[in-house]
C-alpha cells in the first residue's frame, strides 16, 4: 500500500472514531488528546538527546525515523519505516556491518573509531549535546556527513539523510551484491520522503 492511502485510511479511522466529529476541525482533531495517545504507541515517549556520546555504542541495526511532528503523518509512517529499516538491515549486513563485531567508539577528544566488520575507520566529530546535532569526518574515505543522536523509548540512533547515508554505507561497502540492495531501499525512500536513517546504536 502507499504512504498516500496508508495516511488517508489512518486519517479516515481517526475521524470516524472521534465522537464530535463535526464540530471539530482538523486541527483541533490532530491535536486532541485521542490522537496523540494513539501516536505515543505508535512511536514511543518523546525524543530526547543524549547529555554524551562519549565511549563504546555497538551497532544494533538500521533505523529509520520519519522526521515530521503532524500526528497523522508521524502515526502512518511508522508503518512503513519498519518496512525499510527491514531493508537497510540487509543491506547494511551486506556491506559488512553487523551486531556481533560493529561498533562505534567516541573518545572525550573528539575522535571516533567506526568498526565495520573487519574494517576500522577513523575520524573526527563534533556533537552538539543541545541539539543533538552530529558531524563525522571520516578520514579514510574523504568522507563528512551530519546527522543528529537521538533517544526514543530507550533506544539511540545515528540519524542521517537518506542519500547521504546510503553513500557512506556505500563508500564502505566491499561487497558488489550490496547494490541490487541499495537500489531497492533507494527506491522505497524515494517514494517515502522525510525520513531520516541511519544505525541503532546501544552501550
């Protein structure tokens, strides 16, 4: 099904449950206290930032979250984020990174190592505790990239743009079955825009 009619239905069901329907306009629908119950267990407790991400965070899996704060969008959307993070799973795996040996270690003087399978990169990065904001220069592969950290229901991510992501992925990758992969997940972010992806990450 696509994001269009997977909202419209959610939208609809919404709507069709809400008791003063009529004398409601949308907005105040998006903003009563049914919708938003129904969106905290749809994505979780509120977002957070983590105070550092100073030491050893292994790698957990692909994430992808939809970067919107309009409930509707948000609650439907999760539906199909979980499609993708299935996709970015297997293609992350086919380029080397998996939950036994990838890690990511973020020293106090801002440098990092990334191990990727057998590989290690290194770099620099600069964390904003306030914003969440996360900038990582990977020396190796000539490679920046800007992101944030985020924390929702316990678990913490590294989020990216979805092509810029999909590039260091790329970049790191040795394996040439990755792409038919890469091709499919790019497809599917295409048709599925404002979402940011990345790696769930854990102590």
């Amino acid at each position: 099904m696509k994001r269009n009619s997977i909202l419209a239905a959610l939208l609809f069901g919404m709507l069709l449950f809400s008791g003063s329907m009529s004398a409601q306009s949308l907005g105040d629908i998006l903003n009563s206290s049914s919708v938003n119950e129904a969106v905290n267990k749809v994505s979780g407790t509120a977002v957070t930032k983590p105070a550092s991400i100073v030491g050893v965070w292994k790698y957990k899996g692909a994430a992808c979250s939809y970067d919107s704060d309009n409930a509707i969008t948000k609650a439907g959307a999760k539906v199909i984020t979980d499609k993708v993070e299935k996709q970015l799973d297997t293609y992350c795996s086919q380029a080397g990174f998996s939950t036994a040996g990838s890690n990511f270690i973020f020293t106090a003087k801002g440098t990092f190592v990334n191990t990727v399978g057998t590989q290690k990169f290194t770099g620099s990065y600069t964390y904003n505790k306030a914003t969440g904001a996360l900038a990582l220069n990977y020396s190796q592969l000539t490679v920046s990239i800007n992101g944030s950290v985020a924390t929702e229901s316990g678990s913490t991510a590294l989020l990216f743009d979805a092509n810029k992501m999909m590039n260091l992925v790329s970049a790191m990758s040795k394996s040439t079955s990755a792409e038919e992969t890469m091709k499919t997940v790019s497809a599917m972010l295409n048709d599925c825009k404002g979402v940011k992806v990345g790696f769930k990450i854990g102590k």
